[in-house]
C-alpha cells in the first residue's frame, strides 16, 4: 500500500489527535458493557504479498490464513467485478466464524464515480451475497481527486444501498475534512444513514485521522511504515479505542497494511495480542514464522 508512504517516518508527528465531540455524542447512545464484535486481519491473503507467513507446503492461503485471522480486508473486489461462484467458492474455503470485508468495484467509484451505477451496484451486491454470514462490512473508497463539489452524488448511492448491509466510506480529498461547513454536512449525511467513517491513518496523510465516528463502529486502516513506529502506534490506538470503548464503542474492524506487505501479519499479531490483554478478549493469534 503505497498511499501516504513517506521517507523518512522518524519524522512523523505520529500522535493521534483529539477524540471528535461528535463521537462522544454519537457514541452516548450505546452501552459500554462488552464489545459486539471485532475483527482485526490484513488487507492479502496471497502467498505473494504475505512472504514468509505461510508453513511450507501450504496448499490453499485462504483456508489457512482464515484459520489464523477472523477477517479479511478485501481489496481484490476493488479491481473487477468477481462472480457470484467466486465469492461462494471464498465463503466455502472460509473458516466459520471468518468475515470478509470487500471493497465496492472501482467502475463503480473511480470510473463512473457514483453516477449512473446502480444497475453496477445491484450486480456487485448480488454477486456479495453469497458470502452469507461470512459478509462483513462492505467499504466503499472515493478516489483523491473526489472533492466536496460532488457531495450531491454520494446520498443517492447511500439511498439505493440496502440497509441490511453495512456500509463503510473513505474520503480521501483533503478539504472532506478541513472545511467544517463540508464536514458537518457529510457527516449529518453518514448519520442519518448509518454509514461508517473510515479512519485512515497514514504516514503521509495524517488529515485523514478525523476520529469522528458516525455509529457504534470504528473502522479503521492502519498503514505501516515499515519502522519501529508501528508498534508504538499501535499501542497508541489500543488507548484511543479503549477510551471509545468506555464511550460506548460497540465494533472494531482494524485491518493492517504496510508498503511491504510481508510484515502486516506480524505487526496484526503483536496488535491482537495486546488487544486480548487490554480487553479480556480472546481472539486467536496468529502464527507468525
């Protein structure tokens, strides 16, 4: 994932900033008592990317990598349109309690950029169905250059989106978030339809980092720097989501990448495992080689 890389990540002001009052607002409305559910994974499962992860002789990476990790981020929707077999064939490989969270196909964001898609949008979410209960949240990315003059196009995308199927939006344009007039009007919208906030936090594009949340999840997509900030990092996000949790936070989905991706499933690992000591939770670690 090269969005936001830097070159020298020692320099990164990495602190993350002040919890939005909106969350604090938003999240009042639910109980604090227990999470409701958390997946935490990587954003590839192939052999490629993931260098090192898989045992030798591994002979399927998705029915091991889902025996590892409880879900995917899954980017390779983003770059065609798979068929209903493909995703049945996923869901079957799939351990039981396994989530995938696919990214709507870039025809629909990049190239039409939400207009005139909805026969596009009915066909991708005709062919997710078959994923069943193994369907996590869907995630929709605007490209960089989607700016606030095309708010107009994203309610009618939300309004056409069935609600049974949860829905998560990255904006990526800068002025989504310096322009306060822009922000309140976007997020007003991502409430009233229950959509998600994506967090992104990047080393290069730390005006992503809104922490305002629109309903009872955090999604969020850490990139690493491939640098001994990671880990620090990701100490500092099990403090941030441990005030949420106070707050009422119910899910979090944190999915992991880095400009080399071959040590995402370390640096998932080492997250997961804190996570488990902070929050006496139990989800499985991975095995890392």
């Amino acid at each position: 994932m090269k969005f936001g890389k830097v070159d020298e990540p020692e320099n990164i002001d990495f602190i993350l900033p002040e919890t939005h009052k909106q969350t604090k607002d938003v999240l009042s409305n639910y109980n604090s008592e227990k999470f409701g559910d958390i997946r935490i994974g990587c954003a590839k499962w192939n052999k490629k990317d993931l260098k090192n992860f898989y045992p030798r002789g591994t002979k399927d990476e998705l029915q091991y990598y889902s025996a590892q990790f409880n879900s995917i981020e899954l980017n390779a929707s983003f770059y065609r349109m798979f068929p209903e077999e493909q995703f049945e064939k996923w869901a079957d490989k799939a351990e039981a309690d396994f989530k995938f969270f696919p990214k709507v196909p870039r025809i629909i964001s990049h190239l039409k950029r939400l207009n005139e898609c909805e026969t596009l949008v009915d066909d991708f979410i005709t062919n997710i169905l078959p994923l069943k209960e193994k369907l996590g949240m869907v995630f929709l990315q605007m490209p960089d250059n989607f700016q606030p003059k095309f708010m107009n196009r994203l309610e009618p995308f939300f309004k056409h989106w069935p609600d049974e199927i949860p829905l998560g939006l990255e904006l990526r344009h800068t002025d989504w978030y310096n322009e306060s007039t822009v922000a309140n009007e976007l997020n007003e919208m991502l409430i009233k339809h229950n959509i998600s906030s994506i967090i992104t936090d990047s080393a290069g594009r730390r005006d992503l980092l809104h922490m305002r949340l629109t309903n009872d999840t955090a999604f969020i997509r850490y990139n690493g720097a491939n640098h001994k900030s990671d880990y620090t990092r990701l100490d500092d996000w099990l403090d941030r989501l441990g005030e949420w949790h106070e707050m009422g936070l119910k899910k979090v989905y944190f999915f992991v990448h880095q400009n080399l991706e071959q040590a995402s499933p370390l640096l998932s690992a080492y997250f997961i495992e804190k996570f488990n000591k902070k929050f006496k939770t139990q989800l499985k670690i991975p095995k890392t080689l």
